[in-house]
C-alpha cells in the first residue's frame, strides 16, 4: 500500500500553521507567524504551505490528502446555540463574529482549495479539534500505548477529553463540554490580571510564585465545582466570555475587589495573589483529570497536549505524582500542533497505517522548519554590509561562543532548522550565563522588553541535570517546571528579606536566590530544558565547551525575539533583532558578529540603519 503525503493546517481562528507527513514521518511543520512576522497569525498558512512543500521539494498535485484541524459546522452549532441561549445579550459580538464566519469560515473548502491555487482536487478531511490534539500528544510519543489527556479553552464543543492510545488507533472516553472549561476558566483569570488572552496565559503562570493562593478558597466556592473526576462547573453569572467582547463581568470584578487591572498599569498584590490562586486551582484539576485517565486506561504513560498542557508547572507537578512511569507533552501543545495532529490522525486512525516506536519521540526535537545555508547567510550579510568573521571548524566557534557567554555577553544564536512550537530550544535562541546576578535584568530589560517579573528557562546538558535540578526525567522540550537542588540555593540577608515582604514586586525580582540566580525562580523553580546530542547537535556541544570553561553546563536559554514579535525565522529576522537590540554578538550558522565590529553602535543609530535597507 502507498505510503501517503499529507499536509495538515490549522488557522483561521487562532495561530495558524502547516504540517507535512510524507510516508508516515514528520518531513516538515511551522507557524504562519514566523513568517508574516504577525504574533499569532490566523489567516490561511500560506507561507507555511510554501516552506513544508518546498521542504519536501513536491508540488500541491502530488499530495494525497489535505485535513484541516477542527469541523467549522460543529464550531459554528456551538456559537449559534450559545448566541441563542443568551440573547437578546451578545448582539454585538454576535454581529462581529458574523462577517468572517459567512464569508470565509463556512466555507473552508473552498477557502482551501483556492488557497492551494487549484491543484489540489481530492476531497478535504475535517477532523474533530480535540482529535488533532490527541493525534500530535500520542502519535509522536515514545508510547506503545498511553492514556491521552487534552485540555484546552474550546474546540468545537469539547473543553478536555480523555482517551487512550493503542498502536495505531486513539480511543476517546471521557470528554468535558463547553461552557465548562480550565482552558478558558485560566483565561479569565489571564485577562483579570490584565495580560492579553491566548498569548498571556504563560505571563500569569510566572507571576504565580510572587502570590499567596488566599482566593482558591473563593474560587472554589463560587467560581468553579470541582469534581473527584476532575470534571468542572463554571457559574457563568460570573463569566461574560460566551458571548461578550471580555472573559469576565461585574459580578466577577465585586468577588475580587475591583475591576480588572489595566494592561501595562503596575501590578500589585491581588494580582500575584490571583496568579497564585488559579495555579494552585488549575494543577489540583489537571491533577484530578490525570487520575481519572490512569484509572480508564490503565495506563502508565501518559501524552498531553492542548494549550493547558502549555502550564509547565503542572506538569512538573504531574512526572512527580507518581501517577504515571513517563509523561509526553506535545512540544507544540496549541493550535499550532493542531496540523500535525490532523495530518497524523488521517495517516494512522483513518488509513490505519501501523505505527512502530522507536525507544523516542519522532518530533525531531521540534526542529522541523526552514534552515540557511552558510553561502546564503554570507550573502545575506555582504549587501547588508554588515562585518562578520566566518568560522571554518565548529570548535574555534563554540569556544568564542562559550567564552563570551562566560564573560557575560548576551548572545543571538540561529542554527539549523527552526522549532515549531512556542519555545525556542536552541535553533532560534538568546543565551546567557544563567550564574551572573544581573543578566535577567539585562535581558528582560534591554534585549527582549518584557516584563522583569518573568524568569529564564535554563538549557542545561542532559546528563548533567540531576546535579542542578529535581527532575523527574528529561525535559527536551523546556515544557516542566523543576526545583533547583538545594546545595545550590541562597541563604537571604537581612535586607534581601526585607526586599522580599516590600510590596512593590521590583524590589523582589533582583533578589538573587541560587547560585545560578538568573534562571532561579523567587520559588526555587525553573523552567528546564535538558540537552542531548540526538536532539540537539551543535547546541549540545555548545554546553559542552561552556562546562569544559567554566565547570557549569548550565546556560539561559530564552527565544530569539523582542516582545510582541514572533520567535525569528530567518538571518534577517536575526539581523534585525540583533542590531535593534543590545545583543552582544549574532551567531549565524558559521558566521559571527560583534555589536562592537558594525558600523553604528548606538541604539538609535543602529534603529535607523535597520530601517534603511532590506536585508531580504
């Protein structure tokens, strides 16, 4: 039987992206963000289909099946359903949804076959939403078999379901339906707090540790009833979010002492207390909804995806239960993941094609979009004018690269094929020496702009990690949260405690509480990525060189990008970053750059240098 190709989308709602399956292997996957350079892009992956088609140097003829993530006519019962449920409310939600559903949503068929410029004829499959998100958590995973743990806002109707893996075939036998949602209940809180909804969610989940979970109590007893099965009840008398423009209304303002903080506005206490509160909530459900899936499967893997599986500290939580021997998380647990599903969910449970593990994940280590060669970077470089050394052996690189970081210079690394998913994990990164005190706030501040709450993910060997963190077991993909080990935490002066009870959370974030302080929560928590050579290549060897300077394999890992852009995708991209930033050196496959070496080096210098030319 002819092994197929299938290209897999998602999009229209909310982060689109393209997948490729030739013969069964993940030949290649990314967002359409990474390439229109617009956070979140929902339009039809246009540019993504491009590169996984190219990658596989095929043509739209030559593929055997399209499917696209979610059934648009069970999204669409469930909005008009709602809509009527609470009219007369929601009319003008109702009349802004309506446009783009009328005229492209409900006709994806068309709008696909269009976009595929005609040459594509075969018929379209349409697979369920939370079906996908099972298909990209148990297909790729190492598992024979495993119980299947989805949660997100919303798909269709489903909110979370719980399934089993077998061989080649997924199971579903459990789902939860909308309104009653975590997903969503998280995004409440998310918007409350006042970061932006499905793009947010990660801000709140670092902010947690800075509060005390006061309002669990409350949010238990009005909010949300929560079952042993992990099943829940929203009281939507507090919720606006089924047919509203915002996630939460007065009766929800009242039960937590104010309206919503203003985005951008200082963040105070009931903020990080709220984080807190939710997080505790959220982990005590997805705890509960695991129990119940090892209880109906019998199982002791278990592989989780949807954005909820994006909450890294539950699943920290989760590997050190015990309730299951190994955990998978979908590196691209959102809807992005969604193509990848599909494509997968068609190959396997539709065609039935058999499915062989092999000891490890078949992501790739998530490095499945475009790469640059050294002679289109060199050229790249030349019309931009821009100074570079071009390194001919991989060791004297690592060892300037390892030096540097050492010396505690920020640098911008792009090598190999770019991730998919939302974490950068060595292709497309920013790196720094995780053991100097000042460099989260170098970072945070003057490279990527964001918030100084939010701490660094270390990268770290992956045979090295047990010396630095309690981890259950790896963490390729940088998706659970860790305690750093207690040898390597800081005993607080007197002042330092004083900083840490003032109310003003700047004067907590600086206070050093390890000896690898920029990647140690104020919790004692890290974000961990452990690096193998299988995975990873040249970033592994990288750590390598850093240990065999500095006797520490430990280093900061953060993505390649400034706030509010997508992670980079090309030279450029990494161009651009690195001149509109105060980087310290771009490394472009084998080609190095210094801030110091360019022709401008002041800040506003370098902005109109980057605006007056083209390095496309």
């Amino acid at each position: 039987m002819k092994r197929p190709i299938i290209l897999g989308l998602s999009g229209y709602y909310h982060d689109s992206a393209a997948c490729l399956i030739c013969g069964g292997e993940i030949t290649a996957a990314a967002q359409e963000e990474r390439f229109t350079r617009i956070k979140h892009d929902h339009h039809f992956p246009a540019r993504a289909v491009e590169y996984v088609l190219a990658e596989a140097k095929i043509t739209p003829a030559e593929i055997d099946h399209v499917v696209f993530y979610e059934k648009p006519f069970r999204k669409f019962d469930r909005l008009l359903e709602t809509y009527l449920g609470y009219a007369p409310a929601g009319l003008r939600s109702f009349m802004l949804a309506m446009p783009s559903w009328l005229r492209t949503k409900l006709h994806l068929r068309r709008e696909i076959h269009r976009a595929l410029g005609g040459r594509y004829s075969r018929e379209l499959v349409f697979t369920g939403h939370h079906e996908a998100h099972a298909a990209s958590a148990f297909y790729p995973s190492p598992f024979a078999e495993a119980a299947i743990l989805t949660v997100d806002g919303v798909g269709e109707w489903e909110t979370a379901t719980i399934a089993h893996g077998r061989d080649h075939e997924i199971k579903v036998l459990k789902t939860l339906r909308f309104p009653h949602s975590l997903g969503l209940l998280y995004s409440a809180f998310t918007f409350f707090c006042g970061f932006k909804v499905n793009a947010g969610e990660y801000k709140l989940m670092g902010l947690a540790p800075y509060g005390e979970p006061r309002f669990s109590a409350l949010i238990l007893k009005h909010l949300v009833d929560v079952k042993e099965d992990g099943s829940l009840a929203l009281d939507m008398s507090y919720f606006s979010y089924p047919v509203g423009l915002q996630m939460t209304g007065k009766k929800f303002a009242a039960l937590f002492g104010g309206p919503p903080r203003a985005p951008e506005s200082a963040i105070t206490q009931r903020e990080m207390d709220l984080a807190a509160s939710i997080q505790q909530v959220t982990e005590t459900i997805v705890l509960r909804m695991a129990t119940t899936a090892q209880r109906l499967t019998g199982s002791r893997n278990l592989c989780l995806a949807g954005g909820v599986a994006l909450n890294c500290v539950a699943n920290g939580q989760l590997a050190r239960s015990g309730l299951f021997s190994k955990v998978f998380v979908q590196p691209a647990a959102g809807d992005a993941g969604g193509a990848l599903g599909a494509a997968l969910f068609v190959h396997h449970q539709l065609l039935a094609h058999a499915r062989v593990p092999a000891g490890q994940d078949s992501m790739r280590g998530a490095g499945l979009g475009p790469s640059f060669r050294n002679e289109e970077i060199a050229a790249l470089l030349d019309r931009g004018g821009l100074r570079y050394e071009k390194f001919q052996e991989e060791a004297g690189l690592l060892q300037v690269v390892a030096a540097a970081v050492a010396a505690g210079q920020v640098v911008g690394w792009f090598q190999g094929r770019m991730e998919f998913g939302p974490r950068a994990l060595g292709a497309r990164s920013i790196l720094g020496d995780a053991r100097n005190p000042q460099m989260q706030a170098k970072i945070n501040m003057s490279i990527k702009f964001r918030e100084s709450f939010r701490p660094f993910a270390p990268a770290v060997l992956a045979e090295d990690a047990a010396d630095f963190f309690d981890l259950e077991q790896e963490s390729p993909y940088m998706l659970q949260v860790a305690q750093v080990r207690p040898h390597l935490r800081r005993l607080l002066n007197p002042a330092e405690q004083t900083r840490m009870g003032d109310p003003d959370l700047r004067q907590r974030i600086n206070v050093p509480r390890s000896t690898l302080p920029a990647i140690t929560h104020v919790d004692f928590s890290a974000r961990v990525q452990t690096v193998d050579a299988a995975r990873h290549g040249r970033f592994y060897r990288l750590l390598q060189e850093f240990k065999r300077q500095t006797h520490c394999s430990v280093m900061i890992n953060t993505s390649f990008n400034v706030r509010g852009e997508p992670i980079v995708c090309t030279p450029a991209d990494a161009c651009r970053g690195f001149l509109a930033t105060e980087m310290d050196l771009l490394v472009l496959e084998n080609c190095l750059l210094r801030k110091s070496e360019q022709r401008v080096t002041a800040a506003k210098e370098r902005q109109d240098y980057v605006a007056s030319f083209k390095l496309d």
